[in-house]
C-alpha cells in the first residue's frame, strides 16, 4: 500500500478492492494536488458511483422536478390547443 503523502503531484489511479464477492472492485482516476486530492469523474458517472457505492439514487432528486416541468408543459400545451385561458375576458364596448 502506498501512502498518498509520497505520491507526486499529478494523476493517479486508486484501486479499490471491496471484499464482498456481491460488490464490484472500483478503479479510480484521482487528481493529487500538494494538499487535496480530487476524484476525476463526470457528473453522470458521479450519480453512478453513488448508487453503486452508496445505494444512493441521485437521479431520483432530479426526477420530480423533470416530471413537474413536463407536467407544466403538457397543461400549458393542452390550454392552447383547447382554446381556453387563464385570463379573464376583457369587457368590449
């Protein structure tokens, strides 16, 4: 095992054995600074290892907010094509 503290700057890759035949081992891109060091993965990949590490579902946070903006869509759209409004009908003279 080495200790981070005699890695150089720069990148590395960590590897992480989980010992439970039910779980994957993980290999990691790592970016190592002089005083912090940071795990080198997109977003998408991100939820991923939350939900494999974690059994966090980080998709799921996003899904109600999706699924209020296409139900605002949707109503918005069906209004416009049934011809009805929202606003109050003006008086004409």
């Amino acid at each position: 095992m080495i200790l981070m503290t005699k890695l150089s700057s720069g990148c590395a890759f960590i590897d992480v054995s989980r010992n439970d035949p039910a779980k994957e081992n993980l290999f990691l891109p790592v970016w190592k600074g002089n005083k912090c060091i940071n795990l080198m993965v997109c977003k998408e990949d991100t939820h991923e290892l939350l939900y494999r590490i974690f059994g966090i579902d980080a998709n799921a946070k996003a899904t109600p907010s999706a699924e209020e903006k296409e139900k605002e869509t949707t109503e918005s759209s069906a209004e416009t094509t049934t011809g009805t409004s929202t606003e109050a009908p003006s008086a004409a003279n």
